[in-house]
C-alpha cells in the first residue's frame, strides 16, 4: 500500500475541507457565546412537564427587548422536554423577574416556572476569556513543537517533525472553527467554553495519533538505514494503520452514540469532537508524515517549474 505516493491528493482534499469553513468564517464570522462577549444565561424548568416552544420563547424575549436592555434574538435551546437554556445580550435582574414572570403567565399552566441557572457575563470578562483562550492554544501549539524537538532530537532534522506536526494540528483546529462557524449559522450553536475544551481536546488526540506515527518513523530509520526515507515513511504509516483507525473509531462511535441519545444540552460538544477527532485521524495519517516526505526531498523547488517536453529526436 504506496500511501506517500498519492500525497497530493491528499493536500488537495485538506483544502477542499478547509476552505468552505473559512469563507464561512468570512462571510457569518465565528458565533461566539456569551462566554467570550458577555451576556445573561437563563435556565428554567417548566413544572407543567414541557417546554414551550423555542420560537415562542424567543419572541417573548423580542417583546420584552427595549433600546435600554435589549435581549432580542436569544439562542434558545431544549434541556430535555421540560426545561430550556436561553442565551441573550446582558439584561438586569428587573428584566429577568419580567421575563420570568412572563414565562409563568403564558406557559406555566398555573404552576410555577424554576429558575435553574442564573449567570451574567460582563463583555470585559467576555473579551478577556477570549484572549486567553488564543493564548492557550497558541501556548499548546509552541508547548507541542518544542516537546517533539526534544524527544525526537536523536532523529536528523527533528525540528521538522514538530514542525508538522503543528502543521497537522492547524489543519484540525481550521477544520473545527470552520465546521462551528457553518453549523454555528445553520443550527444556532455558539462557541462557549465548551466548544474551547472540544478544540483543546481535539489538538491533544492529533497531536497523539501523529507522535506514534513519528514514532515508528524514528525506529524503522534505525533500522533500514539503507532505504530511502520516502520508502520508510510510507512502511511505517502502513504498519501504524491498523492501531490508528481502530483507536479512533472507538473514540468516534462512542461520540457518535453521544450525539444521537446523549440529550441537546452536550450534543454541540460531542459534535465538534466528532468532527475533530475524524480531522486528526486523517491528518496524523494523510498529512503530518507526507509532509516530511515533501520536506526531505524539497519538493516545492519543482512545483512552479514547467515541465521539461523530451526532445523527439
């Protein structure tokens, strides 16, 4: 099985994933929580046994919006069949007793509305949780390439094998912010601090899927020392192959299983680990070895020349 040989292709179906999410990101931005620009969180619990719906609720909260307090076009959400997570702009305690108290009038059935969660996030916090989590995925990133550097320095050349493997771990952190800006603008999902912990975790099961392909990379050089090493790259993807699916399609059926019955309230987390976690698969395979490959032989001097026509005669 000649994997390196088609690394190119491989590239190219990178890229064909990547780019809708950034003209995505372009065009309808990322959707950020309250978390990162601040806002009000409002959890009830209905006691007549079902929620109202989310289009309704989201118009009481546009009759209640003011040009002082306004709260229009909240992110709605079900938490089971009986109780809802409402997201909006800031609002103050007087509002909230409105709302509530709205709430018990219409949909409350003569019973009382249960007010589970109450939070406010100032957009001050909001922005500076927000540079912070750059910071943390920046941190990791120089973390993982120096970390790599260090345990592969035996290997000639072992910058390069952090340095693809950061290289991998962009693609993964590209392919998730794209897929949470598109599915961000179609299903309403914003990114929170979960949606942080998802892409945290996403780079750590990336970074882990390549480390033991370089792994084998660095045993099978010490020992076909006479092969050339686009030969061995491809020997050692071959023979991590196997442990590589397996272990992540575990990983991928548990989340999918999560997905389909684990409830609303995770299922945007278990989502954009599902995504990710396939992202790190192919591209700790398809994409992290194939560019050293592409390193070694210093291919991108033959990319924009022209092709030499043999002389017939």
């Amino acid at each position: 099985m000649n994997i390196i040989k088609y690394r190119y292709l491989y590239f190219a179906i990178s890229l064909f994933v990547i780019i809708p999410g950034i003209i995505a990101l372009i065009l309808w931005k990322l959707p950020l929580g309250i978390d990162f620009t601040g806002g009000s969180l409002l959890e009830v619990q209905f006691s007549s046994g079902k929620a109202p719906a989310i289009a309704d609720v989201a118009a009481l909260y546009n009759e209640m919006s003011t040009a002082q307090m306004d709260v229009s076009n909240p992110v709605v959400q079900p938490v089971g069949t009986d109780a809802l997570s409402i997201r909006s702009k800031e609002m103050s305690d007087a509002l909230k007793s409105q709302i509530v108290a709205a709430l018990k009038d219409r949909y409350g059935d003569g019973k009382d509305v249960v007010i589970m969660n109450f939070t406010q996030v100032s957009a001050v916090i909001g922005q500076e949780i927000a540079v912070r989590a750059a910071g943390a995925v920046a941190l990791a990133a120089i973390a993982i390439l120096l970390y790599i550097t260090y345990a592969f320095r035996g290997v000639q050349h072992s910058f390069r094998y952090g340095t693809a493997a950061i290289i991998a771990m962009l693609h993964d952190v590209l392919v998730v912010i794209g897929a949470e800006a598109i599915l961000g603008h179609f299903l309403g999902w914003q990114a929170d601090s979960l949606f942080l912990t998802a892409l945290l975790t996403v780079i750590g099961f990336s970074v882990h899927d390549t480390i033991v392909v370089f792994d084998r990379i660095r045993e099978n050089s010490n020992i076909y020392r006479r092969v050339g090493y686009e030969t061995i790259v491809n020997h050692s993807i071959v023979q991590t192959l196997d442990r590589s699916i397996n272990t992540q399609l575990t990983v991928m059926l548990t989340l999918l299983a999560l997905a389909l019955f684990g409830g609303a309230s995770i299922r945007h987390f278990v989502v954009i680990l599902l995504v990710g976690v396939f992202s790190g698969t192919y591209s700790s395979i398809f994409n992290a070895s194939p560019i050293l490959v592409v390193w070694e032989n210093k291919e991108w001097r033959n990319w924009f020349r022209r092709k030499q026509i043999p002389d017939p005669s």
